[in-house]
C-alpha cells in the first residue's frame, strides 16, 4: 500500500509591523503647546490689570497734584497782592454771589486759554453775558483727571468753607496771620472727584462734606488736599477723624500731628 502525498506545511506569515505612536505623541505635544499658549494670553493679561490700573491712577495723581500745586501759586500770588486770601464769594454791586474765589485767582493761573482770561469779566456775574459760555469750558489747572465728570467746565478742586477755615464765606477774606493753627496744618481746598460745580460758580463744601469726601475716597493714593503754606499732600481715608477735623480749622487750637 502507497502512502498518502504529504502536503508541505506553508511557512509561517510573518507579524506586521506594529504602528509607531510617534506621530500621535507630536501632534498631542503640539495641542498641548498651542493650549498653553493661548491660556497664558488669557491669564496673563488678567494678572497684569491691577498693576496697569494702578500705574494710571499714580499717573493721573500726579498730574492731579501739579494742578493742585498750581492753585497753591496761585493763591499765594493772590495773597501777596491783596495781603490776604481771596473769600469764597464776592458779591456784586447789588449783594448777590457773583464771582469764587477762583475766578479771583483767574489771572495768576497759567494753565488757563487766553480768550478766557481775557474775556471773563469779573465786573458782571459769573453766569451773565459772555462769562456763561467761558464756565462751561474747561480750565486745564482746576480740573483733576481722576475725576468722575471731565469735559464740562467743572472744577475738581473746592475750597473747604465754615466759620473758622483759610477760605471765609464772605467778607474781604483772611490774612495768615489769622491762621494761628499754622500754615502747613491747615487745609485750604481739596479735590472733589465728584463735583459738578462750574469753575466760576461760587460754591464750595463745608467742613463736614469735606470731610466725607476725603473719608468715603478708598483709592490707594488718597485724596490730594492744598495746605495754606502751599505744599501739596495726599490724604488717605484712614486719618482719624479728629486729626482731619482739626485740618479744616484756621485757629481751632487743635494738634493734627
């Protein structure tokens, strides 16, 4: 008997190769890149604004304190002229409230457009005939750029006004020699980054709203306040209150330091 035909055993087909994963690695190293990236341009934008926010606000303080010390001049000009500070209200030839005491300073300021110097009349009232129309402009040195309203001829620094401050309520106005609590204790006008007030309109804040003024101002620089002797400070909300009361005061008797 013949033995069966053996059928060769085809050899063994090889694996195929395994899929290399690198260029899924690549493309997942790229998204994670490219996420990274475009997180950073997100937060880091973010963790700057208090820093940019606060570079402005000392930017625009300072220029509110060259303002400030430009009324300072200004006053002491005034005062050397008059041998005395100018009162909060002069009155016109009838008794009512015509011209501030800044539109009495109007002529030693320098930040002010000439047509205005030399076209506000202080012979009429500060809202009649032409001089309407000039307080309804700006005039660069009273206005403070961190104020809330800016471009209306409104003025950002007022006179602190009572019974017993630097600026009186009326009469022919204070020498220094009055101010017996000294000069560089005592506060003569401070910036009021709310005001509405027309530049020449006589108005100003008594103590006591000035004193809510500079106390409600939470900004890190303060509130930035004229002294009699001209120098230029910035108060911080959190002076004690009977130090800042005793700064409004000419001869109060009071000690502020």
């Amino acid at each position: 008997m013949s033995k069966p035909p053996v059928t060769p055993v085809p050899p063994p087909t090889p694996a195929p190769p395994k899929k290399s994963n690198a260029a899924l690695w690549i493309i997942l190293a790229v998204v994670g890149l490219v996420g990274l990236v475009l997180a950073c341009l997100c937060i880091v934008p973010v963790l700057l604004l208090p820093a940019v926010h606060q570079t402005r606000e000392v930017v625009r303080t300072n220029v509110a304190q060259d303002h400030a010390r430009e009324i300072a001049q200004a006053l002491y000009k005034y005062e050397e002229a008059n041998n005395r500070f100018p009162p909060a209200v002069i009155p016109g030839k009838n008794g009512a409230p015509d011209q501030s005491w800044r539109t009495a300073i109007l002529p030693y300021m320098d930040r002010v457009d000439q047509d205005i110097r030399s076209g506000y009349d202080r012979s009429v009232a500060w809202d009649r005939g032409a001089n309407l129309p000039l307080s309804e402009r700006n005039v660069d040195g009273f206005v403070s750029p961190r104020a809330t309203h800016q471009g209306l001829g409104y003025t950002h620094f007022v006179a602190v006004v009572g019974t017993d401050t630097v600026i009186a309520a009326n009469g022919r106005g204070n020498q220094d020699q009055s101010i017996e609590d000294g000069l560089s204790n005592t506060i003569v006008a401070i910036e009021y980054m709310d005001s509405e007030i027309p530049w020449s309109k006589p108005e100003d804040v008594s103590p006591e709203k000035a004193f809510q003024i500079i106390k409600s101002n939470k900004s890190s620089q303060g509130t930035v306040v004229i002294f009699a002797d001209g120098h230029i400070q910035k108060i911080p909300h959190t002076i004690s209150d009977k130090t800042l009361r005793a700064m409004f005061t000419k001869s109060g008797g009071e000690i502020t330091f």
